[in-house]
C-alpha cells in the first residue's frame, strides 16, 4: 500500500525527483553533534549511549503532508542520523554500517495499535470507508484530531517515538525530544504562507545554535505500559522521562551546499540500531520492511546508490553574527 502504491503512482505519473510515501514534506536538513550526557549512571550507558562521549549527526526535518496541501496542522517528524557508531546493526544487508538512526514525530501515540489496524485503516481510507471506519473506532478518530495542531515551529515542538525499544537486557524505553533552546523568531508564524515551517526553521538556524534535550522514558508498569498498543499513552507521572543526550544543531545556513539534497538521499530506518536497541511491536516490524523497500525505490527512480555512507559529509558553519562577536569582545 505504502510502496506500490502511494509512492509507485507518483513516479509512474513522473514526480521527479521520486519522493518517501510519507513525511516528504522537506523543512530543512540540518548537521550537528549528539551529546551523550558525561554524568550518566552507569545503568543508563547501554549501546549508543555508554560508546562515544558524542556522534556527528544529520537530522532531517519533515511534515506529513503531501504536495499541494500547506504545512499547518500537519503532523511533524524528525529522522536523526549518527555516524561512527560501532556494533552490528540489524538491518540487512546493512549489519556492518557505522550509522544508526531515531524517528521521532511531534505526537506521543499512533493513531493505530497494530500493524493489522494500520492496514485496516489505510484500506477503508483508500476505498472511501474512512467515515464509516473512524465512527466506528472512536480512539482512531480522536488521536487523528490530536493530531492536527498548530505547530510554530520545528524547532520548538516535542517529539516522541510512539514505539518502544530495547533498552538493554529485559527494559524497554520510548524516546522523547523536548526543544531547549532556540534562535527567537522574528515575528508571528505566517500560517498563510503554505511553507511557513521551513522558512522559520531556515531563518532560525542562520542566526544561531537549537539543542534539544534526548530522554528515554522507562516501561515501569506491564498492564499500563503495553508493547504492541501504540495507541496507548505511557504516563509519564508513572515514568519520567530522563534526560540521557542533547542534540545540538550549530548556526548554518541549510539552503546552501546541496544540504537538502543530501538528506534527501539518505534514508532512515528505525532498525538500523544495534539490538541493544532493537524495535518492539508489530507496527515496528512492519517499518523495517515498508521503510526499507522504499528507500530502494525512491533511490533507484532517482539514480541514487543504495547503502548507507561510511562517513557524514564536510559540516558547513556560518561566521559568527555581529551581535556575538561584540559579545565575546566584552567578555
């Protein structure tokens, strides 16, 4: 469904480049550093998190929406992509990639428990049933409607990963991305412009540094904590969240260098971790496979090699603005 068809149609009827079946929208592509938090406690420094003191990161930001309509009140979606991390990941062919990837989106839950309803869902919505369908699964309905927010901007919106993961040895975590710090805005958000998210973000990160704070949040409770109920918010009185990494993005300019059209061509995949992180749930079983049969489409429609690079490509960073220098002159 997602494959043959949602993406296959638009490149049968020429959209060129090809482009993802979902989230393919483009804000902005942007490169930073993954911080991993020098205080964790050792229970905490499992995988990713106990290898390097940070990873070079690219991050791709993304709304679901698709041509034609505007950026508001879609949902939005971030792909982090790191680099130098060491293990096999499980993702074949790729097992010996240093890469390992996290997809966040600015809402807590999916609006589907398994794979079997997203399937269900996607048939009715394609056969013209979605009305029928939705009265009749009032949980759908309302987290669909949740789902359609104001944002003002990527940089200011939390993430969460919807799934749970692995986290270690009989623990599993979903993960969250709260924004701390941020280049202000210029002015109100423009929602009449069909664009406005990848004009702020774009205008944002020209003027200076976004961190975000990385948190796992820690399955505490079987019964109210399900694996495979995506629907299903963990709450997060009964687990905090803690704060394990910060994702740093430095002042750069994200339309110069082709950096779109770099993150354009690679691709994310949730299972592209090693097992220490491994995805839980049939809805994440049915990633692997749609999320990698589609980057091999989009990038053999487009001429792109499949794989994934050994290293990121060269950073590009602005001079400091005058306001800094002055700055850091009276300091």
């Amino acid at each position: 469904m997602f494959v043959d068809f949602a993406q296959g149609r638009t490149i049968l009827a020429g959209r060129d480049p090809a482009t993802r079946p979902v989230f393919l929208r483009l804000h902005g592509v942007a490169h930073g550093t993954f911080e991993i938090r020098p205080d964790l406690p050792d229970d905490l420094r499992v995988g990713v998190f106990g290898g390097k003191p940070s990873y070079p990161a690219w991050v791709r930001f993304s709304s679901d929406v698709q041509p034609g309509r505007p950026d508001f009140k879609g949902t939005c979606g971030i792909g982090i992509k790191l680099f130098g991390v060491q293990g096999e990941k499980m993702l074949p062919p790729e097992t010996e990639a240093s890469t390992q990837d996290f997809i966040l989106q600015n809402m807590d839950v999916f609006f589907s428990d398994t794979a079997k309803d997203m399937c269900e869902f996607t048939c009715q919505a394609l056969n013209g049933n979605l009305d029928e369908y939705l009265a009749s699964h009032p949980t759908t309905a309302r987290i669909l409607e949740e789902m359609e927010k104001a944002v003002d901007s990527v940089l200011e919106t939390p993430y969460w990963s919807g799934v749970p993961f692995r986290f270690g040895e009989g623990r599993y975590v979903k993960y969250q991305l709260q924004p701390e710090t941020a280049p202000p805005a210029t002015g109100e958000p423009d929602y009449e412009d069909p664009f406005y998210l990848r004009t702020d973000l774009h205008d944002r990160m020209k003027r200076g540094e976004a961190r975000f704070r990385f948190l796992v949040q820690f399955r505490s409770d079987d019964q109210s904590m399900p694996l495979d109920r995506a629907t299903v918010r963990w709450s997060e009185q009964a687990s905090p969240p803690i704060h394990v990494a910060t994702l740093v993005l430095p002042r750069q300019e994200l339309g110069t260098g082709n950096q779109s059209e770099y993150g354009e061509n690679l691709a994310y995949n949730i299972w592209r971790v090693t097992e220490e992180h491994r995805p839980h749930g049939s809805i994440a079983e049915a990633r692997r496979e749609v999320y990698a049969a589609s980057a091999r489409t989009r990038r053999d429609a487009n001429g792109v090699p499949d794989g994934e690079p050994d290293q990121p490509r060269a950073e590009t960073h602005l001079a400091p603005c005058v306001d800094e220098v002055i700055v850091r002159a009276a300091i």
